[in-house]
C-alpha cells in the first residue's frame, strides 16, 4: 500500500479494519476495480492527536515551518478517504459524530443510506487509536446466504455488550452456527444468549 506510512494511527486502524471487513464478507477489491461501496465513519477524536503532534512539532522547532516529512490530517474525514482510495470505493464518504449509542446510530445511517439508494453496500467504520471495527451494511438481495446478522440484531448486541471484544463473542456466537454443512442464515425467532 502506497503511502500507508505516512497514515497516522488512526488511519491505518481505518484502512486495515476495512479491508479485513470486505475480506470477512467475501467481497475482493483490486487496484483496478472501482466499486459502489460507500464508507460511514465516525470516532471520538477525529484526527485531534495528529493535529497535536504537528503542533508540538511546529512548537519546537521555532514556529517557522513544520517539517515536511510530517503530514497532517487535519479533517475527522481523512482516514475514510484514505480507506476508500486504497480500497477503490466510488461510493458516498460521510464522517459524523455521534454523542450517544455509537455504534446504533452507525450502523442505522447506514442502513438508511442503503435504503435511500445512496449506495448498494456502506462500510460502516468507527476507528480510533486504541481500537476499530467495521461492518459492511448491504441491500438484502446482494448479501449471500452465509451472511447472518440483520442491522437490527447487531444494533440490539451493540446496546447490551459493554465492551469490543464482548460484542465480537456475542456477534459471533450468535450469527455462526454450525449444522454439519458449514455456516447458516441463523433463524430470527430462536432465542440468544448474549
């Protein structure tokens, strides 16, 4: 990946944690394939800690010029557009913040987003230094039969888990069941333990 060293940390969690999610999903990207793929971020910070490292930088040697082997991001967008131009997605690229109920309110813009026909498949990423996840959020006919969750079943583990790594387990525990024949559509009216 061109430029990948340049990404702050932020960056590089978005644009690894997108294409593992395609990946994950089974939809290949390539240099030369644009796709209708839309990618839906949002984090705490934006890109706060890069702009405070150029500062200190520019601060301490003289507040003349800041060093050109330092590039800063200085929009909360900047790692979306750095994931969808490595992963060619001609899609919509949207940043918002959302104060309360993260990871519901993603994941329910980028269903609407779908169902407005802004797109036909949204990476829905929240990304920062410490930690990232990616759903790929797609129109229901393009979604193979393997995939499991609906939006809603992820928005309802989102709300009741406390913690990434919970959310994964009850993600995953719910969604992949095994029948002797590999991975199933799970059915919406068996009950869950989360």
């Amino acid at each position: 990946m061109k430029s990948f060293g340049k990404y702050d940390l932020v960056s590089k969690m978005t644009c690894c944690v997108s294409a593992l999610a395609l990946y994950d999903s089974g939809i290949s990207y390539s240099e030369g394939q644009k796709q209708d793929i839309g990618i839906l971020g949002t984090n705490t910070d934006g890109c706060l800690q890069s702009n405070v490292e150029f500062f200190k930088d520019y601060v301490e040697h003289g507040r003349t010029l800041g060093r050109a082997s330092l590039f800063v991001n200085t929009l909360p967008s900047i790692p979306m557009a750095e994931a969808a131009i490595y992963l060619k997605c001609r899609g919509p690229l949207v940043y918002m913040a959302f104060s309360q109920k993260r990871v519901r309110s993603l994941l329910s813009q980028s269903e609407k987003m779908i169902l407005r026909g802004e797109s036909t498949t949204i990476l829905a990423v929240s990304a920062s230094e410490q930690e990232a996840l990616c759903f790929v959020v797609a129109r229901e006919q393009d979604v193979p039969a393997q995939m499991v969750c609906g939006v809603e079943e992820v928005m309802d583990v989102a709300e009741e888990t406390m913690t990434l790594d919970e959310m994964v387990r009850a993600l995953t525990s719910m969604a992949l069941e095994d029948d002797g024949r590999g991975l199933r559509r799970a059915d919406p009216n068996e009950k869950r333990s989360v």
